[in-house]
C-alpha cells in the first residue's frame, strides 16, 4: 500500500542545508499498525509529512497504492488526502470558534457529501469516540483529551484506508492516552491501517510493528 | 448551490465573530456608495427640475432675444440690447405662414422694486401681450390676465404672481389693491396660479403688465428684451427658427447671417444645453464619490490580507483535510464579497437617507433611480471581487505544510 524509495530530504536554510531524511526506503501493507519511533529531530515528523503528502522529499519516490505522488497536481494531492488519509495531529487542530461536530463534518464537506449525511455521520464518530454529549461544543470548551478525541472523529470521518497520527497522545493525560490507544486498537482491528509517530516506548508498544529512525535512517524495523 | 449557501453562512459567522473590524471595514463602502448614491439622485434631481421648469415655461418656443452687433469688425453698443422692437414681433407675426407659427410675444422685462403700502420686494416686472399667458400656459387663480386692450389703452393694470401677491400683501386678497413700480401705480387685475419654481425666473414671483405701460410708462424704453415665438408643432421648430432668421435678417438690412444682431434660441437647444452641464456636473461628483469607493476597496483588501496571515494555519488545516485551491478562493472570495455587499446595501440606504434630507432642507429634489440602486449593489459586489482576489489567491497558494506550521 505505501511504498518509500530512497527518500531524501533536505532543508536549507540559507546556506546551511540540514538533511532529515537520508536515503530512507521502506513499506507498509494493508492493515498494519506501525509506529514510527525516534527522538526529536530525528526526521519522523517529515516522514510523517511526506506520508501525509504534505510535504515532498527531496529526492526519492513515494508510491501510495501503486500511484506516484510526485506526478500529481495539488488539487489532486488535496484529493488524496481528503478520501485515503485521516490525519490526527499532535497539535489537534481543530477549527477555532467551531463545534465539534462541525469540525468532524469538515473532511465530509470537500468530499461534497450531503449535508444530512454529513451530520449523521459524523455523530456516529463522535459516539465511538465517546463525545456524543459534546456535539455541540465549542473546541475551545473541550479538555484535551476530549480535543484530541474529536480530532480522531475528524480523522475517521472519510473512512480513510490510512490513518496518520502525529504524538496521538502527546499533549493529553495518560489515563486518556490509554483510550486513545483502544480506540486505535480497535480500529486497526477493523481494518485501518494505522500509523502513528511516537517517542513514548510504552505508546509504541500498542502497535505491531516498530521502526526506530535516527538522524534521518531507519534504525531498526521490529515486528513485535 | 448547497455548497454555495453553506460557505455564505459559514463567511458570515466568521465575519459577525469580530464586529468592530467587520464594521470599520465595510465602512468605507458604506460611505462610498452611499456618496455615490446621494450625488447622483441629487444631480439627476436638479437636471429633472430644471428640465420641468423650461418645459412649463411653454412648448415649442423660440425665443429671439438681441445680441451685440458687429459691423465690419466695429463692435456695436456694448448690451446690444436695442435691435429688437415691435416692429420686429409684428413683422413675425404678419409675414411668416401660419403654418410656421401659431403666436407671437413681444416682452420686455426688467427687474424693478414693487412697493404696496409697507411691504416691498425686488421682482421682475414684464411687459406683455395677452400672448404671453397663452405659450407660457399661465392660468388664473384669481382675476384676469392682460388683455388686448390693456396693451391698447396703455391701462396701469398688473397681474402679480402668487410668491409676489404673497410678500406683498400676505394673506390678504391682492385684487383691486395698488402697487407701485418705479414712478407709477397699478392696480392688481390678477393673481398667477402658482408653477412651483425657484430661482432668478421665477414664474411665481414676476409682475405682469401691459407691454406698452412697461415700456412708456414705467421705463421709457421703446426696445423689446425678448419675442417669445410658438411654433405650430416640434416638427417645424428649425423651420421655423431659420424662417424667422431670415426675415429679421431683411427686416435689419442685414446681408450676412453672422451680422445678426439677434439670437433664436429654441426650447430644445436651451434643454440640451442644461442637460449637458447639468449631466457632466452629476458624472463629475459621481467621480469624485467613486474616488472614496476605490479607497474603500483599498481598506478590503487591507483587511482581507490581514485576515488570511491571521488564518494561515486554519487555511493549512483545511488543504490538509482536502480543500482544493478553488474551495479556498471560494471561501475568502465570499467574504469579502459578503462584505462589500453588506457595506453596499447599507451605504444605499444612507445614501437614501441622505439625498432625501439634503432635498428636504436645501429644498431641490432628488431622483432616486432604480439604476442607481442596481449600480450600487453591483458596483460593491464588483469591488469585493477586484481588492477579495489577491489575497483569497494568497490564502489558496499557501502550501499546506508551511501553512500549519505557520505560528
């Protein structure tokens, strides 16, 4: 399903160019649940960018379901992400000002779904989630975790094949991270697949495959 | 079309989130359409009343009126004002076609103070035919106006208009009283019905008299100031004007047009001309008022870049989630055309507001055209979309992943 090969990639700022990624090759299959470990600046939040066709490598080739990523337009990249990915960033990023169910609506919404089924869908996420009494709540009347949760409704919301979660548990408490993790179980068990950035060891250990990655090489690949 | 309505309502949530900056923005449109508004009602109101008030003094009028004479490069005396007498009007009247012409009147004004008992005023007093009142459409509202034989018998009557009747003798009925004009009283035979006009010429504030008493008697002159001449239909206006020149030309033992001594000015010539100033003056404060709307397409803009910056990471958020470029544009387009809209729609009700108080307190009217209201509206959409585009081409360029990790 996801294909890495021989990706590099190399910011420059001025004249000092620092590589995040060097020469990185690797895949993913359907229905794997995969973590990608590493500390700060090792590069796997780029990894993650370019996986999320947010961002393009430098050199190398990204292949998501047997499609070259580099010959798309960009409205066709937004098309890719809108129905393939779900995102879940560490920094939640909902819309300000916004309810919850409009956030999760929003995906729905580029993907012109009718607005009825919008509305329906997105409060059976909200339900799996466990927020079906915060529909209307504001983000910025929710807790953390319960952001953090909503964002996993928005990311489950286009029934995406892939789900990319940058630190899910990052900014929330660890009673909370150990939902997110059963959710995340549980949808893997249903046939996502799910990859998800962590440095945490003991978030890592929810998934089935782990691959360490320094300074922008894949440092070990563990299946557990 | 759903998706169209959605986005509307979702722009104008955001907008109502921070009224103070949605309000100081629109402002400027408000105030430029609204200015644009009032200058226009209020130029074509003006062009309208004074169409009206020629158009009352008569139809299918010529006016012959002296002009200073040239003879041989010598200028002739300075008002020029002698080359016109009865001679003239009666030569008018007997030797052109009745085809041509339906009726002539020999005028002679000047303006004179008009004293009955305490109360005076500065009028024009004119000497006329009982023609007059016939081309000029007068009616009586009380009396009778000049007849043949008041010319004839050279009577010391008047005939006064309503302004007149009233600053001279208030509420009281003018008929049968005297006035005085210069060195000679009058008696008052009739009151105009009013015409509703302002102004130096005022229909409504005018004293009428005998031609021959004005000229012999109260200002021993024996020129005319104008022929007020009606022809028998429009068709046969230029007909007769050139008809008319001629005659005068043999009548003046002129051989050349260009040394008449005399000018024919036709009704239309003189609304043509009031139309021209009256709508180059109405283009010229239009423009002017438009320069404030170009302004206030300039603060839009401003407010609109400020307003994406501000939005970087929603607008990252949002092509991350699967916005294409022209959801984006559509987004930010509607905004600032919702509130271009919004500040056109209430700049065309001040505008409103505004003409119709000037027209009530500086007293002229105002015309309020559907155009203007349709130009109002499609004017400030319009500007939405000129100063909206840059920056919601801005917002839809951003990369997404620069975007979100915009702080």
């Amino acid at each position: 399903m996801i294909k890495v090969l021989k990706q590099t990639k190399i910011y420059s700022v001025g004249e000092v160019q620092t590589i995040a990624l060097d020469n990185i090759s690797f895949e993913i299959k359907k229905g794997e649940y995969v973590a990608i470990m590493g500390p700060s600046g090792s590069g796997k939040s780029t990894l993650m960018h370019i996986l999320g066709i947010l961002d393009m490598p430098t050199r190398g080739e990204y292949f998501l379901d047997g499609q070259r990523v580099s010959q798309l337009t960009e409205d066709e990249s937004a098309d890719i992400r809108n129905k393939k990915i779900g995102f879940i960033f560490q920094a939640f990023n909902l819309l300000p000002r916004t309810t919850a169910i409009q956030n999760v609506m929003l995906p729905m919404r580029y993907a012109n779904v009718p607005i009825a089924k919008r509305f329906e869908k997105a409060k059976k996420f909200l339900e799996i989630v466990g927020l079906e009494n915060r529909l209307d709540h504001n983000s910025n009347q929710l807790s953390g975790g319960q952001q953090q949760r909503v964002a996993i409704a928005r990311g489950l919301a286009m029934d995406p094949a892939i789900l990319l979660a940058d630190e899910p548990t990052g900014n929330i408490a660890s009673a909370q991270a150990e939902e997110v993790m059963n959710i995340f179980t549980k949808l893997n068990k249903e046939g996502h697949t799910i990859i998800m950035i962590t440095h945490e060891p003991d978030i890592a250990s929810h998934a089935k495959r782990i691959i360490h990655i320094r300074d922008g090489r894949i440092e070990k690949d563990e299946k557990l | 079309m759903n998706d169209l309505i959605e986005t509307i309502i979702e722009s104008f949530q955001t907008l109502t989130l921070n009224k103070m900056r949605t309000g100081l923005a629109i402002l400027g449109i408000v105030i430029g359409i609204g200015s644009v508004i009032t200058l226009i009602s209020l130029g074509q109101g003006s062009t309208q009343t004074i169409e009206n008030q020629i158009q009352s003094l008569g139809s299918n009028l010529l006016t012959v009126s002296p002009s200073r004479q040239n003879d041989r490069g010598i200028a002739g005396q300075s008002g020029g004002g002698n080359s016109l007498t009865i001679t003239d009007a009666k030569a008018i009247e007997s030797k052109l076609p009745k085809t041509l012409i339906n009726k002539v009147s020999p005028e002679f004004s000047s303006r004179s103070q008009v004293v009955a008992g305490r109360n005076n005023t500065n009028v024009s007093v004119i000497g006329v035919y009982p023609t007059y009142g016939e081309i000029r459409k007068i009616t009586m509202d009380k009396g009778v106006f000049i007849s043949s034989h008041d010319v004839l018998s050279m009577t010391k009557v008047a005939v006064i208009g309503p302004t007149t009747a009233t600053d001279l003798f208030g509420e009281i009925n003018p008929i049968g009283k005297t006035i005085k004009v210069g060195s000679q009283t009058l008696k008052v035979i009739g009151v105009t019905t009013s015409k509703g006009g302002t102004g130096f010429n005022n229909p409504d504030d005018m004293v009428y008299v005998p031609l021959s008493t004005a000229q012999k008697q109260i200002f021993g002159r024996d020129n005319l100031s104008s022929i007020a001449v009606e022809a028998t239909s429009k068709e046969v206006m230029i007909q007769a004007q050139d008809a008319i020149g001629y005659l005068l030309l043999k009548e003046h033992k002129l051989n050349i047009p260009t040394d008449a001594d005399f000018t024919i000015m036709s009704q239309n010539d003189l609304l043509n001309t009031v139309s021209q100033v009256t709508g180059t003056l109405t283009t010229l404060l239009g423009g002017i008022a438009a320069i404030s709307l170009l302004v206030g397409g300039i603060g839009i803009m401003n407010i609109m870049l400020v307003t994406v910056t501000e939005r970087t990471r929603e607008i990252g958020l949002r092509k991350a989630l699967g916005a294409k470029k022209k959801t984006i544009i559509a987004q930010f387009l509607i905004e600032s055309i919702l509130l271009t809209f919004t500040g056109g729609v209430f700049g065309m009700v001040f505008g409103i507001l505004a003409s119709l108080i000037i027209s009530k307190i500086m007293n002229i009217a105002s015309v309020i055209s559907i155009s203007s209201i349709l130009l109002a509206i499609g004017v400030s959409s319009l500007i939405g979309i000129v100063f909206g585009l840059y920056p919601a081409r801005k917002a839809a360029n951003l990369q997404p992943i620069e975007a979100l990790r915009y702080e």
